[in-house]
C-alpha cells in the first residue's frame, strides 16, 4: 500500500573517505547517509510517527532517469500510528526495507526488491457493494478486522524511449487474518445472501502471489510537482491458485491517466482518471482496494469518504486539483515553496461482473468529496499536504496529512 509519511525533519550525513577526506570530494566512492523523522496520517488510522533512512552511493552518470547520479541505494521505515477516537487504539504498522539499483545497462534497467510488513488493526467492513448503508452504530468494533501482511516484491523497470517504459515483476504476500465471529463480517460470510456470501468467501491464514506487467507513458516535467505533461499506465496482475497456501485465483487490471495543465504562471489543474477492475476470485480484503491502495475513500482515493467504506470488484475514480502557487523562498540552505490546492474527488464501484441492484444501487451513485490543502516543498524531491475533505460520508470531516502529491 501506499505509505503515508511526512518530513519533520531531516539530517544528513556524508561517510568520510580512508584517507580522511569527505568521500563528496570522490565522486566514484561518494557515499551518503540519510535519516529523517516522521510523521503523519488520517482521520482513517490516526496519527504517528516513526523514521525513514537512506544508504545511497554515488558515482553513476547523470541521466534523465538518474538525476541524482547515485548506483545503489538502501531506504528503510518504520512507522505507526495511534488514534484515541472513538476508543485509544494502534490501528496502523508499517515497516519496509528497499534496494535500487537505478542505472543498469546504461540507465535502461532499474532493479528494485522490497520486503515489509504491516499491520492493521482496524478494517473496517459495512457490507458489499455501492449502496452499503452506514449502520447507527457504525464506529462498533463489530465492523473491524485486523489484517497483518508481511510482503515481498521485486521488479525490474525497462527504458524503451525517453518517455515509455515496461515493468516486469512478482511479489508474495502473506495474510494473517483475524476476524471476530461475532463480528458483521463473519456473520456475512455465515449467513449473508448469497451473491454476498460468494464474493467473500472465508477469512483464512494464505498467500497471495503475483505476476505484474505494466506500460507507462511519462511526459511530465518534474515528477516530484509537474507543472505539465502526463503521466499514463495499464498495469496488470496476476495471481495463480495453488492449492491451499495460494487459494486466490483472480486477475486486476489498472488503468491511470493524468494530465497537467497550466493555466497561468501560478496555477495548474491537475487531472486523475482510474479503472479497477478485478476479474476471477480475489479475497475479501482486496475488494476495497486498487494496487493495494484503499479506492472510495482514503488518501489516494476519494478523499472524504472512509478508507474501508465501500467493497467491490471493479471501481471508477476522478480527481481534479486546482493547484496555486503562493510563494517560494530560500531557507537552512534550500529552496521551499509553499502552495494551496482546492479538490473534487468522486468515484463509484460495482460489487460484481453481474448485475446486483439489491448491492449496487440503479441510479449514478457517486460518491465523492472536496475541501482544501496545503502543500510545502522543501528542496527538489520532498513535498508534504495536508488536505481536509468534506463528503457526505464523511464522519465529520476526513484530514489527511502525507508525503508527495496525490498523483
């Protein structure tokens, strides 16, 4: 899943060559060692903090695809969270180690391979589809299920032109599922209608594993804060049923278009078209997801709506951010800039390939949400937001404080 980190602060550290001079003055031995605190979160996990670090070694040409001109680079987090509303709880976990390698056969071939694990402990579940109502008592641990899912991916990014490129990879993930029987999710998978009870199926212990193949088209001018261009992919995965360990056969397609649009010196919109669809037997706990990112709801969703709020196989998104420039300064020895956004999200899901009015509702069934935010970037690579989302399912608002754009 996308992780939700912020900068609170940053320190820097450069390894020292053998011969006592600063390894910067060696660019084929430079060696750099970064770590920053952080902090972050939602109205959805609660807030936190934790830290994240870099190895990185230089030396590499300097290309487009490289700017930093760095041949290897070792990052590591850990990050959780708590929240005290509507009970004190640590909903959230996450810990990650990743390698790079950047600037293979000539800066055409960039290798990554990750391994983390993560624990949530609060998902929620209202039912299945489009139309699930919001119960009265909707804040109950009756609707909560903990998922804790250690992961290991790995894959491979390949230059095709300045501007295209095809990613090849796998990953396994293992589900620790613990779902109480007196809760509404059990109770659904037991006795719930049928179209229900089969898109559900059983909450057990197993893997999921994947094979990704996906196509890119990026033409934006700055992928930290784009001012124009786009930035499109279809990506596709696949996961293999073997037996017990590996029980889910199903397949997702993604599709994402972006577009930025500048509409003055100060001012660009920013546009996000998305399709989710999944195809086959996926598991429960994916149906609220798209790339394993929560879709009608959350941080990179529809902000407003709650993250676990709506379950289903295929789901439509659109996302419009108008995007101002209000001041750029220099400080502690970088450049900042300081910007206000103004958003619409909105998105709908299907519960399944069938027609399911009883879940999914007859009419247009958008849901969506809009508010305010702010975003501070701090030298070249690093942005922080901080949105706050009103939607009519919001509970009373949805706040987002993060790292990076949206999209």
């Amino acid at each position: 899943m996308r992780r939700i980190l912020a900068l609170a602060l940053g320190v820097s550290l450069v390894l020292v060559s053998p011969t006592g001079a600063l390894a910067r003055d060696e660019p084929k031995s430079d060696t750099e060692f970064d770590i920053v605190p952080i902090a972050g979160g939602s109205s959805d996990i609660g807030i936190g903090g934790g830290a994240v670090g870099a190895l990185t070694r230089f030396g590499a040409p300097v290309t487009e695809q490289n700017e930093g001109g760095w041949a290897w680079r070792f990052e590591g987090s850990a990050f959780a969270t708590v929240r005290v509303s509507p009970r004190f709880a640590s909903p959230y976990q996450d810990y990650w180690l990743l390698l790079t390698l950047p600037d293979l056969d000539d800066g055409r071939l960039r290798l990554t391979a990750r391994v983390a694990f993560t624990e949530e402990t609060n998902v929620r579940y209202y039912g299945v589809g489009n139309s699930t109502p919001l119960p009265p008592d909707w804040s109950s641990p009756r609707y909560e299920y903990t998922r804790t899912h250690p992961t290991l991916e790995s894959y491979a990014r390949v230059l095709l032109d300045p501007h295209l490129f095809v990613t090849l990879g796998a990953s396994f993930t293992a589900n620790w599922l613990d779902v109480p029987p007196d809760g509404k999710l059990a109770i659904d998978m037991r006795t719930g209608p049928p179209e229900v009870r089969s898109l559900l199926g059983t909450a057990r212990t197993a893997g999921v594993a994947f094979a990704q193949a996906s196509v890119s088209w990026d033409s934006r001018d700055d992928e930290v804060v784009p001012r124009r261009g786009t930035w499109d992919e279809v990506n596709l995965r696949l996961s293999p049923e073997v037996g017990g360990a590996l029980p889910y056969g199903y397949a997702e397609i993604l599709a994402i278009a972006r577009d930025y649009i500048p509409v003055g010196p100060r001012v660009v919109v920013a546009l996000r078209g998305l399709a989710d669809a999944l195809f086959g037997d996926p598991p429960f706990f994916s149906l609220p997801l798209y790339d394993d990112t929560y879709a009608i709801g959350g941080t990179a969703g529809v902000r407003g709506v709650p993250a676990q709020r709506y379950y289903g196989k295929a789901k439509l998104i659109g996302n419009v951010e108008v995007r101002t420039d209000i001041t750029r300064f220099h400080a502690v020895g970088k450049p900042w800039g300081i910007a206000a956004i103004a958003f619409l999200d909105a998105g709908r899901l299907w519960a399944d390939w069938s027609s399911q009015p009883i879940l999914d509702g007859t009419g247009l069934g958008l849901k969506w949400g809009t508010g305010l935010g702010v975003r501070v970037q701090q030298g070249t690579a690093f942005v922080v937001r901080a949105d706050v989302a009103w939607s009519p399912d919001a509970r009373p608002l949805g706040g987002y404080f993060a790292a990076g754009e949206m999209f």
